[in-house]
C-alpha cells in the first residue's frame, strides 16, 4: 500500500526516515512530481531504476537544497556560479563534472551529473530533513507523462513505493531546462520554462539548443519514448481550421472516441469536438499538458493537439508534444 500524505512537519520527517532507510519517497517540485532516493546510496538509487522500469543507461537528476549541498556532488565552474546565484532555486538544471561521492549508477557511467535546486518549498524542506541529495526522476513509470500531481503518482506508482507527500499541483507543469555546462559551449539539451535568452543574458555568451541527434548522445533519456498516454497523440502545427476539422474526420474514421486539445484560441473553430483547453498561453499550456493527456486517455482513443505557439516557453512544450505523439 502506498500512503498519500499532506506535506506537513510529521509527513516530512517520516519521509525523510524512509529516505535515509534507502526507501522512495515520491515528493513534489514546482516541475513536476520527483521519485526521491538517497543519491548517496546505490542500494536507493537501484530501486528507482526498479520502480520505473527505466532504462539503465538513462542518467537521474541529483536534487540539493544548497550551494554547499551542490558543491559536495560537483565541480561548479564559473558559468555554473553566475547561474547559481542569480537564478537559483529554478527549473534549471545543470549537467557538471561530477565529483566522487555520485555513483556511476546515478550518471550511468558519465563523468558528469545534472544537479538542479528545485524551486518548491516542501521539496528542499525534504531534501533538508534528509540532509542528503536526493536523486529524482519523474515519478512516472518509463514511457508515461510524468505527474504534476500527487494523483496522478498513485495511479501510476499505487504499490510500488512507500510514501507519496502531496503538495498539490506543480505551477511548472513540465520537465526542468538541463544545460549542459561540461561542452564548450553551453548547450541546453531538454527544453524547459528556464529559456535560452535567459540564460545568454546572464552568461553573455552564445547558448545552444542541442538537435534530438546531439541531445541524445549528450543526455541519454532524450532518446527515448517518452510521456506518451495510452491514447493516440495526433499533433496538428499549422492551425489552419479547415486542415484541423479534416484532419479531425479522418481520424474519426479510425477510432471512436476523439477530442482535440488546443490554446483558448482554437476553442470557438473546434467547437464541432469535445475540447481539453490549454490555456491562453504557453506557460498555461506547459501546467496543464500531462494532466491534459491523462484526462484524454481516460476517456478517448485519440486526442488530436493543435499547438502554433512559437514562442521560446511554446517551443519547450512542442518538444513534448513532438514526443507524445511519435
Ligand atoms: O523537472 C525535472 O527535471 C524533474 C523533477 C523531478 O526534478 N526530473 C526529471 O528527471 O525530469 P528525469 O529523470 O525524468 O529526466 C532527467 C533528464 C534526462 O533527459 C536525462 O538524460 C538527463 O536529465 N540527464 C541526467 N543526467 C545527465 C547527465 N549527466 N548528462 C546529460 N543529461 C543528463
Ligand atoms: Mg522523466
């Protein structure tokens, strides 16, 4: 049985007597929803690999909740300091030089560990409390859309672990930024609300988006399949509302039940469909996505996703939505 409790004082320290007895505790981020173990420990560390059915050579994400906690898992040069102190906490995270205390198991053999700050109270209160740094997935088994509520872990991970501490929606909605900061030029290999003018402006120096062909040498997880709900995924980019309505039939033509998610915009042109909103903008969208894609699997066989947004946070939730849908 998996217990769900509010994040409180209690919970907290419970939590973090499970952590430091090398069980997993799911916990929530600004993100979304992390699978937390002790990162010191290869005992914890293995069973996340476990829970999720993730692959092994798909490196995990090592949570500190300060300087001198990030400091003691990796070698911080100097972009990395410039990004620290202005931005962080963040949803950014940060791929180093490792330092000798992180297991190969956690970097799958890299010689490198993305490290974040998490920008959620409860989450470095925990990290606190258990006074280790925490590595955490998201608390999804492999292949789903990760969890941006505490719901949404159980469902998926009922059984598996001990302790879900729930601390409502994550206000992010989708997955860090992860920089790469070992290249010779920083190079951001997942997209995330973290953007990269952002990040050249306080750098001051060229930042690049990695192509799926780089990224997936660089960060093994891209390369997988990823956030894909048990429902088709049909991606519409154009917007063009005749192109929408037949793409719409054909599909109807194919499977029964079918809705179409899209930005506030859309609405009145797909009203003919059942309609999953995603908000007037992106940020909106990117909060709403997975839980989006969760609604649609429950009661669709396909949900076809009309999203024209360019903008840089609009570009982070096409890469997901690029994923979803392949
Ligand atoms: O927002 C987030 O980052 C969430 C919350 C829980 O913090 N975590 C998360 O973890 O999304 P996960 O395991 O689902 O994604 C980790 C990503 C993968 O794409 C992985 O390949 C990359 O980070 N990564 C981890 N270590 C790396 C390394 N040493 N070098 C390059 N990429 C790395
Ligand atoms: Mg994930």
């Amino acid at each position: 049985m998996t217990k769900v409790l509010p994040v409180n004082k209690t919970s907290l320290l419970q939590a973090a007597k499970l952590l430091k007895a090398d069980e997993l505790v799911a916990f929530p981020t600004e993100t979304v929803y992390g699978l937390g173990a002790n990162a010191l420990s290869d005992r914890a560390v293995e069973k996340i690999f476990a829970a999720k059915g993730r692959p092994q050579d798909n490196p995990l994400i090592v949570h500190v909740c300060s300087l001198e906690m990030f400091e003691s898992v990796a070698h911080i040069n100097k972009p990395a300091y410039a990004l620290i102190s202005t931005l962080m906490p963040s949803s950014l995270t940060l791929v180093l030089k490792k330092k000798p205390c992180i297991s190969n198991i956690i970097t799958a053999g890299l010689d490198t560990v993305a490290v974040r700050m998490p920008n959620n109270l409860a989450a470095l209160d925990l990290i606190r409390c258990a006074n280790v740094p925490l590595a955490a997935p998201s608390a999804n088994t492999s292949t789903r859309p990760s969890p941006t509520t505490a719901q949404a872990v159980l469902a998926d991970m009922d059984g598996k672990i001990q302790l879900i501490l729930d601390g409502g929606k994550c206000e992010v909605g989708i997955e860090s930024t992860v920089l790469d900061l070992t290249a010779d030029c920083p190079t951001i290999l997942r997209q995330g609300i973290v953007i990269q003018s952002t990040l050249e402006n306080i750098l001051q120096t060229k930042v690049l988006i990695a192509g799926n062909a780089d990224s997936a040498v660089k960060s093994p997880g891209v390369k997988y399949k990823h956030y894909a709900p048990n429902c088709k995924v049909v991606l519409n980019v154009s917007g063009n509302t005749k192109e929408i309505k037949l793409q719409y039939m054909q599909i109807k033509d194919e499977f029964a039940r079918v809705c179409i998610m899209c930005a506030d915009e859309y609405i009145n042109d797909c009203a003919f469909a059942h309609i999953l909103p995603l908000g007037k903008d992106a940020r909106q969208a990117a909060e709403r996505l997975y839980e989006n894609l969760l609604e649609a699997e429950k009661s669709f066989d396909c949900v076809l996703i009309v999203w024209t947004d360019k903008t840089e946070v609009g570009m982070s939730v096409l890469s997901r939505l690029l994923k979803a849908s392949c």
